[in-house]
C-alpha cells in the first residue's frame, strides 16, 4: 500500500482572562475627592483606562487600582481594557460614571429692616463653593419689598451648571420690615411727645 499523508491544521484560541472591576456603577457629587476602583486581572498583561468625556470624570490606572477623578456634573463612561498577548484575548468592561451636581449652602443677607418708605432687599451667597468656582444666587422671589410686613425670600436661579438648590440649605428666608417703634404708642400731651406702653 502506498503511505498516505494530510495536512490538518489545528487553532488554539488565546484565553478569555478572568478580569473585573469591583464596581461598574461609581457616584461622584461634584467636588469630591477621585475614587479608586480595584480591579482583578489574569494574567501578566497591561490594563488601562480611558474616559469618553474627560470634561466630566478623568480615568488612570495606578496599580491594581482604575482611579477616577470628577470634573464637573455630568455622566461619561470609562472603559478599562486588560490588553491581549499571545496567550491571552483583550477583555474590556464599561464603568458609568455618574458627577451629581452639589446642593448650595446659602448664608443670606440682614432679615429685618425699619420702615423708611425706601425698598429693601435680601440676597444669598453660596457658602460651600468648591475651589475658585464663581457660584452667584442668579434669580429671587420675595426678596425685595418696600411696605411693613413679613415676607418670604426664595433664591430660584443659581448661576453655575455644577451646583443645584434642590437638596440645599437655606434656600428660604424670612425677613420683615417693621415700624419705627413697634414696641411703643406715642402721644402728645402738653405738646410733648411721651412714649408709653400700648
């Protein structure tokens, strides 16, 4: 008989590695402080990271560790890619990444005024801004009046897309504008004005 032979070719597919991060659903309030996320890898290979919006969160890996730093409110996604080798096959999962905007805490203004006939006002500043931030109270209700009374100020408008008054402090006042002597009734007598109490 006469020897037969045949080519067979065989493929071995790289391996899918175990790779992980530790959560793929990080929150951030802006402001804070980055946040490191561990991740598990199998294999000698390279692992790194990127944002798709680095205006909104910046993404490095410093050892074992995907660390992602938030820049402004928002959302963006941060890819984490285990490299592949001859060995292994590339693997990459999807972090979201979510910036909160921060919730104002306001100081405002005096709350009581004398009546003179002139128009008073009252007006907030924000107090826990972040760094050299410019944050103004943009827009008011109640805040203005002219006549003896007990109003509510409300701040409705914030000047910076990073902060927000939902959730905040002191976003009320109350404030009054009393009479000259609310305390005294003042008669004349003789031509003399005496105060006495009502």
């Amino acid at each position: 008989f006469e020897e037969a032979s045949k080519d067979i070719n065989v493929t071995v597919n790289a391996k899918v590695p175990e790779f992980s991060v530790e959560t793929t659903e990080p929150k951030f309030v802006y402001g804070d402080s980055p946040k490191q996320i561990h991740f598990t890898n199998e294999g000698n290979v390279t692992v790194t990271a990127s944002s798709n919006n680095e205006n909104v969160a910046i993404a490095e890996v410093i050892g074992e560790n995907v660390v992602i730093t938030p820049k402004q409110a928002g959302s963006t996604t941060v890819t984490v890619t285990s490299s592949g080798t001859s060995q292994y096959a590339e693997k990459s999962i999807t972090i979201n990444v979510l910036v909160a905007k921060t919730p104002v805490e306001l100081t405002w203004s005096d709350n009581a005024f004398i009546y003179d006939g002139l128009q008073k006002q009252v007006n907030a500043t924000v107090n826990n801004k972040v760094g050299s931030d410019v944050v103004t109270i943009s827009s008011y209700t109640g805040n203005v009046g002219t006549n003896v009374g007990t109003y509510t100020a409300r701040a409705t408008g914030i000047s910076n897309s990073n902060y927000t008054l939902e959730g905040g402090s002191n976003i009320t006042l109350t404030w009054v504008i009393s009479n000259v002597l609310p305390a005294e009734i003042v008669v004349k007598q003789g031509g003399v004005e005496i105060p006495t109490d009502g």
